[in-house]
C-alpha cells in the first residue's frame, strides 16, 4: 500500500460529510489501494456529534481508514494535509440579506485560507464546498500568498452530475453513455448548463433534443434543482452532493476519462472572454494531478449572453467582499502565468503547451 494522504474536512458532522466520509474511507475517492487519514473538523458546540461518526467510522473496520483526528479548529485540523474539503459553512438566516451571508462566510473562508497556508502541505489541492462556493473559494485563495490561486476549487460537479441524470432521463440513455456537457458560471441559479458539445453514444446531444424543452425545461430544472430538492425533503441535498464531491476530487487526482469534459469551479485566466480573477465554472480535464481549460468550443451568442449573465453575478458577489481581499494577491490572480512559489513563469522553461493547444494548463509549474 502506499503512504496514506491526509485530508481535512470542514463541517465533519454535517449532512454532507455525514455521506461523504463513508466513501472516502472505503476507497471510492482516492483508489482502493490509497490509505487515507481524516483530519475532521467542526465547530466547538458540535465536537460530541463528530465523535460518535468517528465511532460509526472506527466500527465499519475499513482497511484504508489509517487515523481519524478530531479538532474543533482549523489551524490545527490543517497540519500538513494534502487535501482539503471546506464544507463547513453559515447557512442563510431568516432575514439575511445577501450581502450578509456573503460577509459572515467571508470571515470563515478567510481564516480558512490563511490557516492553509500557514500549515498545510504546500501542494495541498482544496475543494470549496459551503455556498456561496465560487466566491468562498475566492476569498480562501485570496487569503494564501504561498500557494498557487490554481489550488483552489469550487464544487460544481453536483449540477454537473445532475444535468447528466436528468438527461439519461429524458433521453432513454445510459449516464454512462452520456459526455461533454458543461456547467458555466456560478453555483447558483445563475448557472448555465451547456448542452451545445455534449453527447449521447457518441452523437450531438441537441440533433436529439428539442430546443424549446432544452431553453424551457432543461435550463430552469437544472438551475432551480436545489431549490427544487430543498422544498421536497425540508433540507438541503446530501448524499448528491457527496457524490459529486468525491467525482470532483477523483477526477482532479486520477484523471478524466479519455475524451470526457468535466466542470470545475476554477479561478479564471481570462478564457472565453470570462474576467480574470473570478472562480467561474469551466469545462476542464484532469491529467497529473492537475486540470486544463478544454478551450476552442464554439459558443453562439445565445450561449455567450447566459455565460455573461452568470459571470455579471459573481463580479457582484466579488465587489461586495472586495474590502475583504487583500490586495497582495490580486496580481497572482489576475496573472496566472506566475508560479508563486519560484516566480518562474508557467511557460519560460518550455513545459507549457504551445500555442496551438487546445487546453491550457493553468497549474503551476512544480
Ligand atoms: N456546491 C454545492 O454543490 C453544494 C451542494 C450542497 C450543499 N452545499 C453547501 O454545503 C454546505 C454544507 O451543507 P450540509 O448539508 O452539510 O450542511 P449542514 O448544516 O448539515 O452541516 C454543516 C456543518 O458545518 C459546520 N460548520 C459551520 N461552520 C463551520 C466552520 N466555520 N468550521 C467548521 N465547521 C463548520 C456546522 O456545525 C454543521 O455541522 C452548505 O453551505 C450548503 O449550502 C453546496
């Protein structure tokens, strides 16, 4: 077996982690011969509810489960770990408005991203999960001057995934059978689910679809799911999220199939027009350990207006915690060429793709 990798996961006792940490320890994220050591992490008030899943852990007798930790802070949940899950987050109150929820996670993701920097392995790879995502994600980033902005991940693989069922659904298809859609934009009902490259068996997706269910139907379910799951089980969704989080991490560490596009929450290098320095949902694939923009889809300008739309909202949710970014890491965010940790460019040793690509790679240099 091989040495066991440390991962952290913030909001441990929570509905989530509650599905998520059984599939870590049995092997479903990491491959079955990867041991794994959980470092959980909740907030004081809840220390005796994470003890008792750590029991539940300790009686399913996993072979890869090496140690599980308990802390009820982050400077010390963070000691040296290569990955790290921040699912832990504050819900939205009754009468909050936006900007305030926007605010008080800020708080939370910035001592998150300066306590990663400080004690984390400097390769650490960091998924964002707690909502606002995209913009939690950017405020941790922003807050870690020592590791490279491409560190830094938002989960959108949930509505990924959705789309995907929902189209296996419609379409009588195996999800198996089912590849290259694309999640644009923000986790949020913003989002712009992209059926214009995605296939079934290998043939166009939209020769099998009719437009007006894709615009009419489609768009809003996909967008409006959560809502839609919320309102049905008086909670948020659990185990789907789970799943997906465990898609997002696998594929990141092992690789995207041969061909297959994914969708990541990832900063943006300014491809397909989309501002520098956001974290926006792109299509990528994984090789190495690291992701790549898949660049050159065509988009119509149908396309381009719900890529803008969702782009506009999370430029709003960055001017409202922008006094909370500070003001050293914006180059490093807005130049992804540099790698932070050398200063080498990306592209001055020859490692990087030529011009001619089709992906690029946006992880640093190692
Ligand atoms: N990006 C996505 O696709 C997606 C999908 C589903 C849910 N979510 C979000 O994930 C988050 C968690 O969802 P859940 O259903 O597990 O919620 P939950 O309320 O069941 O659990 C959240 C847990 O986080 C803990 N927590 C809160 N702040 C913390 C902090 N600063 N440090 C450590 N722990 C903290 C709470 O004590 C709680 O136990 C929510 O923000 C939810 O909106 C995101």
């Amino acid at each position: 077996m091989r040495r066991p990798v440390r991962i952290a996961v913030t909001g441990a006792a929570g509905a989530i982690s509650n599905s998520l940490l059984f599939k870590v320890a049995s092997g479903e994220m990491f491959g079955k011969d990867q041991p794994v050591i959980l470092q959980l992490i909740e907030m004081p008030g809840r220390m005796e509810a994470l003890r008792g899943l750590a029991m539940e852990l300790e009686d399913c007798a996993y072979p890869l489960l090496h140690t599980i930790t308990l802390h009820d802070n982050v400077e010390e949940g963070f000691n040296n770990i290569h990955y790290a899950l921040l699912i832990g987050a504050r819900p939205r109150g009754p009468g909050m408005e936006r900007s305030d929820l926007l605010e008080s996670n800020a708080e939370i993701f910035t001592r998150q991203g300066r306590a990663l920097n400080d004690y984390a392995n400097r390769d650490v790879k960091v998924l964002v999960v707690g909502n606002p995502a995209n913009t939690n994600a950017l405020i941790a980033s922003r807050n870690a001057p020592k590791l490279s902005p491409s560190q830094f991940t938002a989960l959108t693989r949930l509505d990924h995934n959705r789309a995907k069922g929902i189209l296996a659904n419609h379409t009588g298809a195996n999800p198996r059978n089912i590849g290259r859609i694309v999640i644009w934009g923000n986790h949020s009902t913003t989002q712009y689910p992209d059926l214009h490259h995605a296939t079934v068996l290998d043939e166009p997706v939209m020769n099998q679809i009719d437009f007006d269910w894709y615009q009419n139907v489609f768009i809003p379910k996909i967008q409006n799911r959560g809502a839609e799951i919320i309102e049905a089980r008086s909670v948020s969704s659990a185990a789907s999220a789970a799943q997906a989080v465990v898609d997002h991490m696998r594929d990141w560490i092992l690789g995207t199939d041969a061909g297959e596009i994914v969708s990541m929450g990832i900063v943006s290098d300014g491809s397909y027009g989309v501002e520098k320095g956001i974290f926006y949902s792109f299509p990528v694939r994984c090789d190495y350990g690291r992701y790549q923009i898949v660049r050159g889809l065509d988009i119509s300008e149908w396309g381009r207006e719900r890529m803008r739309l969702t782009e506009a909202e999370l430029l709003d949710e960055k001017a409202a915690v922008n006094h909370l970014l500070p003001p050293e890491t914006e180059a490093s965010h807005q130049n992804l060429s540099i790698c932070l940790r050398s200063g080498v460019t990306l592209y001055a040793d020859g490692t990087g793709p030529d011009a001619s690509s089709k992906y690029l790679t946006t992880n640093r240099v190692m």
